[in-house]
C-alpha cells in the first residue's frame, strides 16, 4: 500500500504508510501538522498537487528500493 487519506471533524490527514516519508520531506512541509506517520491539513486547504506527487513519489521509493533489498538486487 502506498499512502491512505482520512476525512476528520476537525482536518484532513495523509498517511504516508511509513515512518520516514514525512522525516525525508519535512523541509517541505513546514506549515502543516504532522507526527511520525501522518499528515495533517484543513479541509478547505487542499495539499497541493506538487507536494502529493512528491510524497507519493518518496513512497514509491521506498518500496522499489525494499523490494529490489529482497530480491538480492542492487
């Protein structure tokens, strides 16, 4: 799985589904609340579509780079 999204009373919230993704891109996520695995932001605030694709990217990463470890490859 690669990210999940939860509707809230009080916000919105991105879950990345990994403990780093936030920590590898938190110099573009100041302004926004986050903890070790969520991504909060107001709901009449939308994430830009710029920062969706980087942290969609950055997870993508993750995996390609976990199961290429797995595999044995390089």
């Amino acid at each position: 799985m690669i990210a999940g999204f939860g509707a809230f009373k009080q916000h919105l919230s991105y879950f990345p589904h990994s403990g780093s993704v936030l920590n590898v891109l938190q110099d573009d996520l100041h302004g926004y609340s986050t903890s070790k695995g969520t991504l909060r932001f107001p709901s009449e605030a939308p994430l830009p579509r710029t920062l969706v694709q980087r942290l969609v990217d950055t997870r993508i990463e993750q995996l390609s780079n976990a199961a290429r470890q797995r595999s044995g490859q390089r």
